[in-house]
C-alpha cells in the first residue's frame, strides 16, 4: 500500500513569493488564498502593518505562471468595507467562470469580524465590485478567515469563529463549517475542529486547508496553546470521514510545521493541486527578524521505478 503524499511545508525547500512590508513584529504578508486556473496561479493575500500603523490594511491579487514570481494586479483596502482591519480572504472560480473574493473585515472598535464576497468577470474587476455581506456573525461570534471549496454536491466552507461572550478572551477559536448551494446563501453544518484540552492547540484552531486523501477529507489547521501565541499560530494535520459535513479529528502530539526562529509561526496554509500530482503550497512564516512572509514550496510524488529500471537501480 503507497503512503499518500501529506502537503506539509518542510519550510528548508521553500521560496520567498512575497516579502514581508517592513523589519520586525507586526510587518506580515500572508494569509494567502490561491487559485491555479488555466496554466496561471491567482494570489490573494493581506497586507498588515504592526499595531498602531493600521493592521489589516488590504487584500492584494497578483498572479504568475510559476506559481513563485507574482505581479500585483489589483488591491482592495480595508476603508472599501469600512472596516478597520482585514484578514484571510478567499478566492475561487465559479462554474461560470466569475471571480468571487471572500473577504474577511473587523468591525471597528469591537472584536467583531464579518465576511463579505465580492463577484466580477476578472481578478482586476473585484477592485470595483459591489460587495456583499455572507457570514454577518452576531453580538456573540466573531466569523472569518473562510476557506471555500466547490465540488460537484455543492459549496462548502469553513471559518474560524471566536465566542465574544468573555471580555479579554476572545481570541479563542473553533473552526465551524457550512454548506450552501451557490455560495452566496450559508447554512451552519455544525463544529468542524475544536480545541484539544492540554495539548499545543488548546486554546484555538483554525482549518487553514482542506483536501481529499485516500477518499475521505483532511485538513490543515493553526493552532495555539495560549493568548501569547495569537499571531504565531503552528500548523497541525486533521482527519475527516467521507462527507465535507463529518468533524476533523486533530491527529499527534505535536504540530507537524512550524518556522525554526522565535515564535515559530507557520499558519495561513493554501494547497494548490498540481495537474501531474502533488502540491504547491503557500504559506505565513515567521522570519528571522519577528516579520512574516509568504512563502511557497513544491511537493512532488516520488518517481514510481517498476520493471527493468527499477532492476538497474538495485
């Protein structure tokens, strides 16, 4: 029986596709959502400056066709929502072949977040798009960060939510999935991960990824253990059964990538399939010097040697 291939960073393998704003905490680029259509990878990711310089500052949308080297094609700023900070956006491809842009907006002087979409015929078009609200949350959730995914049942999509109901504590967090038939109208389908009491991500997790291994779901997701952790989120694997609808299961001990340098964070995972197998990957790394950036790497499956070649290589 062949292991599947996990799309788990190993961090030493990647490229810097984006660098981080500036030196030091604060300045991070990630939180990305990619899209390969048509030979040609489409890049959503936010742009934030440290505490006090305006956090959240927009969602930009670049595309390349290495998947490595991106160019800016267009960028939606936090003040088109009015909110006062962005977060993990969503983009995806629909059947007709439009752009949807799931943006993940904070209400300003609360801890209060919402999802709105944005819809048009191109990438550069969501600039101008009306938005819409999708997931509004309420006096007792905050909702944000989706991942969205459309199979042939319908769509499917998953957000961190944090209870509001503790002043001081609202960092904590569940990831909830719901399902829609257009992807514009959301049903809860109930709590898809939740945290593990006296492990590394107790305090909170986030389904940061989510793809199909040996017929049933699995996921990636950010964890943290503590409030200090907040922002330096590590990544974990999870199992699912066969429906998108069944509860991961949170799998080891321990996280299984993080960044070698203070802090440790690794967080924001996208997983992009790639036509000949395998994966590339896009994620949030803490560097060095405190700041993230976006980094990518590509996995592929081990060359298969069967009959006289695999004769010569023994």
């Amino acid at each position: 029986m062949t292991t599947p291939l996990l799309p788990i960073p190993r961090w030493t393998d990647a490229a810097v596709a984006i660098e981080a704003p500036g030196v030091g905490a604060g300045n991070w680029v990630g939180a990305p959502s990619v899209v390969l259509h048509e030979g040609t990878y489409h890049l959503a990711y936010r742009l934030r400056a440290p505490l006090g310089h305006g956090r959240g500052l927009a969602t930009v949308l670049a595309r390349s066709t290495d998947g490595v080297h991106f160019t800016e094609v267009a960028r939606v700023t936090k003040d088109r929502f009015g909110a006062e900070s962005l977060e993990r956006p969503a983009l995806v491809v629909t059947p007709e072949g439009r752009w949807r842009l799931y943006v993940s907006c904070a209400t300003p002087g609360s801890k209060h977040w919402w999802v709105d979409v944005l819809e048009a015929d191109s990438v550069e078009d969501l600039a101008r798009a009306p938005g819409r609200t999708v997931l509004p949350g309420d006096a007792r959730h905050a909702v944000k960060d989706p991942v969205v995914v459309r199979d042939s049942v319908g769509w499917h999509l998953w957000a961190s939510v944090h209870p509001l109901d503790v002043p001081g504590h609202e960092d904590r967090m569940t990831t909830e999935y719901y399902r829609s038939a257009d992807g514009l109208t959301w049903e809860h389908g109930g709590t898809a991960l939740m945290p593990r009491a006296g492990r590394w991500d107790s305090r909170g997790v986030r389904v940061s990824a989510v793809f199909r291994i040996d017929g049933r779901w699995a996921a990636t997701y950010d964890g943290r253990a503590s409030a200090a952790e907040n922002w330096e989120e590590r990544t974990g694997l999870a199992y699912g059964g066969a429906d998108p609808a069944d509860a991961f299961t949170a799998q080891g001990p321990a996280p299984v990538a993080q960044s070698p340098f203070a802090g440790h964070g690794l967080r924001y995972l996208g997983v992009v399939g790639q036509p000949g197998g395998g994966y590339r990957l896009y994620y949030e790394g803490t560097r060095e010097d405190g700041a993230h950036e976006l980094r990518t790497e590509l996995l592929l499956p081990p060359v298969r040697t069967t009959g006289r070649r695999a004769a010569a290589a023994s």
